[in-house]
C-alpha cells in the first residue's frame, strides 16, 4: 500500500511538473507532426495497477482486505472515440485476522476475464477523460488453514461481476500515456465467513448476509498506443 501511494505521489509530480511547461507541445508521428490534442488511438494496450478497498458487505468489509487489483487488457477505439476492449483480472485479498470469529490465517484469490467499453478523449494537448464498465467473470480460490484441515483443500466458487471506471489520463509521448482510475466493483457472491473455513457467525446481523461483496480500486496504470492513429 506504501509503494502504490508513493507511484501516485510521483504520478501527481509529473502532472504539475508537466503543466508548469509551455503547453505548445509537438510530437512526432510516422509521417508528420502533430499536436497531443491529435492523438486519436485505434489500438491500445493498457496495464492498471490497483488498491481495492472492500465495502457494503460488513463481513466482507471487515474480514477481507485488498492488497492488489491488476488489470491487463487490449482496446479498440472507433474514429468517435467509443471504445471496446476485453483483458484478464487479478485480485488478492489477506485476511484480517483481528476481526475473525476464531482464528484463522489464509488469502483469497481471485483470476478472471473481462470485456469493456467505454468512451475515451483527449480534451487538451495532453489530458483525456476515459469513462467506461467492464463485464467480467471471476474464479475464487479461497485459501485458509481451516478450509485445508476441515474440506481439505480451498473453498471454490464462481462469480460475474460488474465494474463502472473513470480515468484521467496524462500523455507522456504519441506512443504512450499514464492514468489515474477510480473502479466501483459489484460482485455476484455474498462473502460469509463459512468460505474461510470457520463455523461461526461472527457476530453480524443476519440482513448483512443478503448484501452483494463490493469493493472501489484507486489505480495507477500505463497505456501503449499501437499503430496509426485514427482519422
């Protein structure tokens, strides 16, 4: 978590820096120069880093704590700037021992693959806007040592989830840019603290058990521009 607030720390620096330059800037393309404003990408790869932070579901809230959200994924822009695109997903989470109803030590993984689309625009020589949702579907793995004495190995299920994102985007050259994303995630499971192995409650009131497992990701990711640009 210390090492992603510092990469937005220097993200942040590299903004301020950038715009306390002349904004005239000019970059070159395969066959002539044109301004960042220009940059119409067709293809992109793209690559987010992320700090999920779970929310809504109280046992899921407490238990679970996001350590990382990563996000490879290829896009495909129309010349109106509306996007498609389709990646795979990795998230992991630790379990907070000191909220547990017995003790326990374990992570849950989750692996899966989504599609996107969005709408993505350079608004200036150097800032874009991308809003976008992902529909996707997950594999969890949750990993204890109570799931491997007592079911004898993790705890395995499956889920679709959904996922509404914005970004702000910085260009670095034609070629290449870094952003800043905010992602809301909806799953289709409700977490109980049964999937880690125990055979307690924890406490919680029973209505916290109807509540989907959500959680929001602050991220930091990189975009490679393919090819030509679009017309």
């Amino acid at each position: 978590m210390l090492k992603l607030k510092n990469y937005l720390f220097l993200f942040i620096l590299v903004v301020f820096n950038g715009y306390s330059q002349d904004e005239t800037i000019i970059v070159n393309t395969e066959d002539d120069f044109v301004n960042i404003q220009e940059i119409k990408p067709k293809h992109t790869f793209n690559v987010v880093l992320g700090l999920p932070n779970t929310l809504i579901n109280k046992p899921f809230e407490s238990i679970m704590r996001g350590i990382v959200d990563v996000n490879p994924y290829y896009q495909f822009h129309l010349p109106n700037s509306i996007g498609f695109g389709a990646g795979i997903r990795y998230t992991h989470f630790t379990i907070n021992e000191f909220r547990v109803p017995e003790k326990l030590d374990g992570v849950m993984h989750a692996a899966g693959a989504f599609f996107k689309f969005g709408y993505e625009r350079f608004y200036t020589r150097r800032f874009a806007f991308d809003a976008s949702v992902k529909f996707g579907y997950n594999w969890f793995f949750v990993v204890t040592d109570l799931n491997k004495l007592r079911k004898g190995g993790p705890y395995k299920f499956d889920a679709g989830f959904v996922e509404p994102t914005i970004g702000f985007i910085l260009s670095a050259t034609d070629k290449s840019s870094f952003r800043l994303t905010i992602g809301y995630t909806i799953q289709g499971f409700i977490f109980k603290p049964s999937m880690l192995g125990t055979e307690m409650n924890g406490g919680w009131d029973a209505k916290q058990y109807s509540k989907t497992s959500q959680f929001i990701t602050f991220g930091l990711g990189y975009t490679y521009y393919i090819g030509k640009n679009n017309n």
